[in-house]
C-alpha cells in the first residue's frame, strides 16, 4: 500500500511494533522475506509456463510499466489472457 521497501523488517521501531501487537511472532529478516518472495515466485512460474506449454491455444500477453518517484525504481507487470481447451479462460 505504501510501497515500503522489506528493510522496514530491520526498523527498531517497526519491530517494537509488531512486538507490540504480538509479542510471540518472530520477525525474520529482510534476507528471509526476500528469499520467500523468490522461492514463491519461482513456483508460480514453473507453474504458470507448464499450463501455457500444455495449452494449444493462443496466448494474449500485456505489459504495463511505471515508476515511482520517491524510489526512483521502475516496475513492469506482465498480464496474460488465455483459454484453455477447455474454453475455461
């Protein structure tokens, strides 16, 4: 929602917070978080590329970019539409 970079985990008063709100919750770093996010990003995409090698139909593919400005960073977004043969979209 705010666009917090996963450093946040490493905040003293982010962490007094959440200890605040649950006091049995461990924090794990910002190199676990980001190991997580990739691990489950490579899933989805194994996942994702089998259905669309198994698929025998067309493939609509989008891409949409943008910035933000207090990051100075770029982001693409890859959207795909397809129908299965099935005709399930």
């Amino acid at each position: 929602m705010h666009e917090y970079t996963l450093s946040i985990v490493d905040h003293e008063q982010f962490r007094i917070y959440c200890d605040t709100l649950q006091p049995m919750f461990d924090m794990p770093s910002r190199n676990t978080v980001k190991k997580d996010i990739l691990d489950m990003f490579e899933k989805e995409k194994e996942k994702t590329l089998s259905k669309w090698e198994a698929n025998e139909g067309r493939i609509a593919i989008t891409t949409d970019m943008w910035t933000v400005d207090h990051q100075n960073r770029g982001y693409m977004a890859i959207t795909a539409h397809y129908i299965d043969d099935e005709w399930t979209l």
